[in-house]
C-alpha cells in the first residue's frame, strides 16, 4: 500500500479542490476517445463517437466522464484505502466491462492533462510527480481484481 | 498516421514555442526529473538543478530537435539519423525513457497553451512524440 507524507496529501488535495467536475469530466473521456480511438470498443452503447466533433457533442461520453470523476473524489477521500475503495468497480471493469487494464493509464494520462490545461503554472514539476502517483495508485488499484 | 492537417498544426505549434525554446525544454525536463527520478541516472555529468545552464541549455536542444523534425514528419528517420545513433549506441538511453518524456512534454504543452491544447492539437502531439520516439529507439537492436 503506497505510504503518503503531508505534504503529498495537501497537494493532492490541493490539486482536486481546484478540478470542476462537471468541466474536466467530460472533457477527460473525450481527451481518451479522441487521443487513443481504439478506446471506442468499449462505449459501444453511446451512439456516434467516430469523429472529433461526435465525441465533444456526444452527452453520454460528457455523463460518464463526470461519473469517472466522482468516483476519483472518492480515492481522494480515503488515500489510505484506494485499492479498497475500487476493489469492486475492479472487478466490474474486468468481469463485467472486459476493459483492458492499460487503458486505465490512458485514462490516468488524460487526467492529468486536462488538469494541466486547467492548472496551467500551478501544476508544476513536483505537483504533477505528486499528483502522477496518486493517479497511478488509482490506475493500480482500479487493475488489482484482474487474475 | 498523421494526417495533412495534424502535420501542419505540429509544424505550428512547434514552430511558435522555438522563442521559447529553452524554457519548454528546461520544464519538460524537471518534470521528468521529479516523476520519474531514475532518468535523472543519465544526467549526472550535468548540472540539472532548476534555473542551471546546463539544463536550460539541454532543454533548448531538445526542443529546437523537435521542433526541426516537426518541419518535415515524412522525413523523420533521415533527419534524425544522428540523434538516433547518439542515443542509441553513445548514451544508451533505456527505450521505455521516450514514453516518459514524451508524456512529460505532453504536460509541459498542456500547461504552456492552456485551453489552446485541444484534444486535436493533444491527439496530434501524441501520435508526433510516439513516431520521433519510435525513430529515436529503431537503432537499439
Ligand atoms: C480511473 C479509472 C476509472 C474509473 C474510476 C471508472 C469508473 C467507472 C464508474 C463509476 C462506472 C459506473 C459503474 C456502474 O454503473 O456501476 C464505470 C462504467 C464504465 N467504465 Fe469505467 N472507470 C475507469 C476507467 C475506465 C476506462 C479506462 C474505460 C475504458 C476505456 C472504462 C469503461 C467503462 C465502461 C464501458 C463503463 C460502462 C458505461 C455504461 O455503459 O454506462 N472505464 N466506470
Ligand atoms: C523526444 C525525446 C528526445 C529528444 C528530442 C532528445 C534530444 C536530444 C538532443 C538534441 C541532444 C543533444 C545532442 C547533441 O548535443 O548533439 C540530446 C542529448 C542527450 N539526451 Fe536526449 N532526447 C530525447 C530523449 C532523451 C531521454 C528520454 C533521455 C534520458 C532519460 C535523454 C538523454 C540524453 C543525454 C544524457 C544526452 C547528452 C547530454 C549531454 O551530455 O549534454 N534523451 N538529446
């Protein structure tokens, strides 16, 4: 289990107080859509999400990226148990939803760079390192039901 | 495959951060100092502390690369022939290292451009990155 200092904690905090879900949401799940196509297999249910314009006008790609989001609130909230929290939904992604576990780390890239277009200066060298292990805590716990 | 239009905005984009060239290169490369410390491993001839001339001069080179071989994408493998027996028989660079940078300059962008690093331009940039990645580690084996 990843051990968190202080100062990793309020930075994360830090960093999380200033994400608008409902903006950096939706604008994540397309950032995977439209950067990493092969990512489409899955949302087979959301209708037209082949182009660039569909993807940013598409409203279930902007739902579900807000849902994704929420749900990171809640790793935020309990840092000390975040393979815990995602156990289930792990295991969601991997019976249920057959995702490719690397794919979360698209995802977890996607974060982290709409976060910075947001960020701009604030998110510099150390805060991203900080914020990057977070995000791979996520990406390992949301990977830990996969055998 | 990059298209026409992605070309051009690459060539774009890099073409308008060459004035800036060491202050991208420099950011880049502390943030792949401080989320991935092990590639500071092939720098420690050098001076990389925050503001130092080595690294703002090593930021530089790197961007001014990248930015000439954004002039002509087709003609990646030729333009980078040295640079990739440099890093490939001189310096040894572990390959897996480009995916971390490239994502670091990715970061770098996306900080820089704010809102102007749309999906498109981040779609395009990445595919970029991972093609002069692909050429840089051809060489290894
Ligand atoms: C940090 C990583 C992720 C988190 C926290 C997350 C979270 C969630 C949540 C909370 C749900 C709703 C579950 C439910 O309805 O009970 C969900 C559904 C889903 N997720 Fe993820 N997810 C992540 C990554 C991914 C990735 C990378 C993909 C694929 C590229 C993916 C594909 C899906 C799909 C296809 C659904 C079902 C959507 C639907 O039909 O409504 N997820 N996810
Ligand atoms: C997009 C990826 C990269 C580009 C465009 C790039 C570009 C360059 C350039 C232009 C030089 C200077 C060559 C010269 O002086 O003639 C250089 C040198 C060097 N590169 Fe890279 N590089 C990349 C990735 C990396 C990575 C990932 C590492 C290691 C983690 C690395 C380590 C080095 C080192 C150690 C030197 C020699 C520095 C010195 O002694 O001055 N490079 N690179």
């Amino acid at each position: 289990m990843v051990k968190w200092t202080d100062k990793e904690r309020s930075t994360i905090n830090a960093v999380w107080d200033k994400v608008d879900i409902d903006e950096i949401g939706p604008q994540v799940l397309a950032r995977v859509l439209i950067v990493y196509p092969w990512t489409e297999r899955y949302f087979g249910s959301f209708g037209d999400i082949f182009t660039v314009t569909a993807v940013l006008n598409n409203p279930k790609v902007a739902a579900h990226g807000k849902v994704v989001l929420k749900e990171l609130g809640k790793a935020v909230k309990n840092m000390d148990n975040i393979k815990g929290t995602y156990a289930s939904l792990s295991q969601l992604h991997n019976e249920k939803l057959h995702v490719d576990p690397d794919s979360f780390r698209l995802l977890a890239d996607c974060i982290t760079i709409s976060v910075a277009c947001k960020l701009r200066s604030a998110l510099d060298p150390q805060v991203q390192a900080t914020w990057q292990k977070f995000l791979s805590a996520v990406v390992e716990a949301m990977s830990s039901q996969y055998y | 495959m990059i298209s026409k239009r992605e070309k051009e905005l690459i060539a774009e984009i890099w073409e308008s951060l060459t004035p800036v060239a060491e202050d991208i290169g420099s950011d880049a490369l502390l943030r792949m100092f401080a989320s991935f410390p092990g590639t500071k491993t092939y720098f420690s001839h050098l001076d990389i502390s925050p503001g130092s001339s080595h690294l703002r001069s090593h930021g530089k080179k790197i961007v001014l690369a990248i930015a000439e071989g954004a002039k002509d994408i087709s003609q990646l493998t030729v333009s980078l022939a040295p640079l990739q027996t440099l890093h490939a028989y001189q310096l040894r660079i572990d390959p897996t290292n480009f995916k971390l940078f490239s994502q670091c300059i990715l970061v770098t962008l996306a900080c820089h451009m704010g809102e102007d690093f749309t999906p498109i331009a981040h779609a395009a940039m990445d595919k970029y990155l991972s093609a002069f990645a692909a050429v840089l580690a051809e060489k290894y084996r």
